[in-house]
C-alpha cells in the first residue's frame, strides 16, 4: 500500500491517529473548532442525524485492531460514573478561551481558539478549562420531624434530589425504615440515616436532645432542621373542647416546635446559613367553623415563628403555611375515600388556583427557605390562593 509517497508492504498494520482523523473534513464539519454540539442532533444548531452518525463511526477513542485498548468496557464505566458523579454534585462553566489561536499552532487552519496538543504516550489536550462549585444544597444536612408522609416525606425527597444528606424522624422506627426505603428506591446511592422520636410524650425534651445527638454521630452537623410533625387534628365543636384536649392538641403544634427551636439551635452552626422551619397553616388567618384549637395553635407558631428568628439570630427561623394539601393527615378525619375525593374537588373549584395542592407543590417552599440565607421570620403562604376565597 502507498501512503502519499511511502510504501507499506503486506502485513504492516497501518493506524490513523485520532488527532488526524478528528480533523478530517470528510467526517467533521469545520473540523479545526472546538464545537461540542457537533455530538448532539439539534436543529437549532444545524446538527443534524447523518453528521453525528458519520463522527461516531470515526469516534475510536480506545483505538481499533491489534493495538485497542484492552480495558475498554472497564474505562467507559468508570469514565461515566465520574462524570455523573461530578456533574450530579458540582456546577460547571468554561473559564474564558482557554485554547490556544489555532494560527499560532497550525498555521494554515484560520484563526479561531483550539485546544492546545501535547505529546504523552498518545496525546493529550490541553483544554477547555472549567471551574467547578457545589450545587446549591450539596453537602447540607437536613433534618426532617414528621418525614415518613405528606409534607415531611415530600421535602425529603426534594432535599434528597438536591443532593442533601438526609436525617428523617418520626414516631415510628417501623416506618422511618420503611420510609428510608422508598427513598432509596426512588434516588439509590442517596445519604439518608432516620431515628424514632416521639414528640408526644413527657420526656419530649430528652427525645428531641437524643435525635439532634444522634443526628450529629451519623451524618455530621445538621444545617437545616424542617418541622412537618403532626398527629390527628384536632377539629371539633367548642362545646366538646375541654382542658386535656386543648393540652392535647399543643403537644405536636407548639410546645415540640418550640423545643425542637431551643435545642436543635445548640446543634446548628451559628450563622445564616443554619435554618429552621417550621409549619403553619391557612387557619390562622382565615377562620373555619370548629377549627378553633388549630386556629390557636397555627397562629401561635406563626407569631412564635417570628420571635424565634431574633432570639435565636444569626440562625434563620422560617415557616410554611400550607392550605389544603393531599396528604395523609386527612384519612383520619374523613376516612371515606370517595367523601375526600368529593370535598378535594369541591375545594378544588373554590380555590383560585383550580386545584388542591400536592404535598410536592409545598416541597419547593420549604427548599426555598432553606436555600435563601436572607429570610428571616417570615411565613410563607403556599395556598392555592385560599386566602383570597
Ligand atoms: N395536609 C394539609 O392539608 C395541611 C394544611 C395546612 C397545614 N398542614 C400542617 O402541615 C403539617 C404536616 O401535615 P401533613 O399533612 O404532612 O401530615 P401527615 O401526612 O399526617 O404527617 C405527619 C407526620 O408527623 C409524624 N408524627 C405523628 N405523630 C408523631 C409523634 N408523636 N412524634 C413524631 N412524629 C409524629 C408522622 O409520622 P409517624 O406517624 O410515623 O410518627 C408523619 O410523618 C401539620 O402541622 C399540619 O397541621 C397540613
Ligand atoms: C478513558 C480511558 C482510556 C482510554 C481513552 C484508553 C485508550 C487506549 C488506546 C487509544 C490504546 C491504544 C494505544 C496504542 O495504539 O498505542 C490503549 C491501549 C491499552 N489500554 Fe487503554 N485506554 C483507557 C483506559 C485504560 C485502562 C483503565 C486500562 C487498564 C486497566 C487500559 C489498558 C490498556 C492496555 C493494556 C493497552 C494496550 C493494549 C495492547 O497493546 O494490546 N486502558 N488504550
């Protein structure tokens, strides 16, 4: 074979070397630039099917014949993982021309920017050039009391996507557990530890005290703690109201939140990126027939919620409050699926938006506390505009 004006006998193996073929204008459309989108089939760039097709056929970046790399399968793998890894916990952007002027390297391939070649065992490039930072809420840990369903379970789950490490807590090891698994079958390789505390004993104090501890030994120091925690609402006739009940129905609502505020703020670092969030709800300002206590107690945590966030400075004290959401809290109060179906799409009509909320609709309000560091005691109305009704 006769190589421009070399000859090659029989039985020589004869290779084009990548840098070579990359710059082959039979394969690549102005094949001297830097253009990543050559890969990808997109209109608005004018790539089209048959371009990428004819690059991936002379794309052999393990080589082809006697000399390929014998690791091949193994390098993609470990290739796609870093990758994945990386831009799953890491921003990216290209820093400035990072290549050379092509005019300087090979004089008779114009003037745009390449990537400068160096000489290695085969070749290596020089470039593009990126700077890297951690996506927002990467490497936070946030701690959530009332996770294993509505809200709490839909704010682990948005958290876990933003690549938190996670701590969930509830009443029942049962069903942290069971929670933690659904978690994981939805975002496997996620970091999520859960412990049992029960917020409605006596002994609350030395529950919350031990879950902040153990939080701390299994995942590090806690920077978010979300408080979603509630137990049967407390809906009746003021004539069926008595002492035991209004004492009842404060335990999850308010003297645990305040608690969780107390103690849990000795475990956060002390500075604005450290967050609490608490959860209110649409009755404190707009009264329900027999709704008092919850009334009482969503009013409260909405005033202590704003106290809190000076007295516990520089760590920020937010809350969410919700109006009617799809969530589990309800099964109790209206057991008959097909009833909560027809006063779902009842309140559904009513409402401005058209629709009762999903708990993963009031997720981004409690992502959003934590992320901006310049909230401060405020409450944040996510209501399907109930409000305005
Ligand atoms: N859903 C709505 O329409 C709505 C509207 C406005 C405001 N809110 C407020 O939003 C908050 C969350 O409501 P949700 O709908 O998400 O309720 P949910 O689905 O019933 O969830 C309540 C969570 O609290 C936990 N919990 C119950 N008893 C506990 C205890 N003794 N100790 C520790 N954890 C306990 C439950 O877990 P275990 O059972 O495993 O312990 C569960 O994880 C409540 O404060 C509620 O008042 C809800
Ligand atoms: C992205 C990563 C990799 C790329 C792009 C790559 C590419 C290549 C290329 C182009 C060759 C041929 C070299 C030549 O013709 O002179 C080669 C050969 C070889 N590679 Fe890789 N390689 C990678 C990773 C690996 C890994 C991880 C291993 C080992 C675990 C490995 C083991 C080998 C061996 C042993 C050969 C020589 C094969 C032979 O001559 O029979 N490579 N590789």
């Amino acid at each position: 074979m006769k190589i421009r004006e070399s000859f090659y006998p029989a039985g020589v193996y004869v290779g084009v070397p990548n840098f070579a073929v990359f710059r082959n204008e039979e394969y690549f459309n102005r094949p001297h630039e830097y253009l990543p989108e050559r890969w990808i089939v997109d209109s608005s760039t004018g790539t089209d099917e048959e371009q990428v097709k004819l690059a991936r056929s002379v794309f052999k970046p393990f080589s082809i014949g006697p000399r390929h790399c014998i690791a091949q399968r193994l390098a993609v793998k470990e290739v796609s993982y870093v990758i994945a890894q990386l831009v799953y916990l890491l921003d990216f952007r290209i820093v400035g021309e990072s290549g050379k002027l092509a005019r300087d390297i090979l004089p008779d391939v114009g003037s745009h920017v390449v990537m400068e070649q160096i000489d290695v065992f085969t070749s290596l490039e020089k470039g593009p050039m990126v700077e890297w930072r951690p996506r927002d809420g990467a490497g936070k840990h946030v701690l959530i009391l009332g996770a294993t369903s509505g809200l709490g379970y839909a704010v682990a789950k948005a958290a876990l996507a933003a690549t938190a490490s996670l701590t969930i807590s509830s009443s029942s090891a049962e069903r942290i557990d069971a929670t933690i698994h659904k978690l994981h079958a939805s975002l496997p390789n996620s970091e999520i530890k859960g412990y049992a505390c029960n917020l409605a004993g006596e002994n609350v104090e030395q529950e919350i005290e031990q879950l902040l501890q153990r939080a701390e030994a299994g995942s590090g120091k806690v920077d978010h703690i979300i408080y979603t925690a509630a137990n049967s609402l407390p809906v009746m006739p003021v004539q069926d109201i008595t002492r035991e009940k209004i004492i009842s129905a404060g335990q999850l609502r308010f003297v645990a939140p305040i608690l969780v505020a107390k103690i849990g703020s000795r475990y956060l670092s002390s500075g604005p990126e450290s967050s609490i969030t608490f959860t209110s709800g649409t009755i404190a300002e707009h009264p329900s027939p027999n709704w008092t206590l919850m009334a009482g107690y969503m009013g409260g945590i909405s005033s202590a919620t704003r106290n809190l966030a000076l007295d516990l400075k520089p760590i920020r004290v937010n809350a969410v409050s919700p109006g009617l959401v799809d969530t589990e809290l309800w099964n109790q109060l209206v057991p008959n699926a097909e009833e909560k179906a027809g006063m779902f799409q009842h309140l559904a009509q009513k409402h401005p938006t058209g629709r009762v909320a999903k708990p993963e609709d009031l997720a981004e309000s409690y992502l959003y506390l934590m992320k901006d560091i310049n909230i401060t005691g405020q409450i944040i109305n996510s209501d399907s505009g109930a409000l305005l009704m």
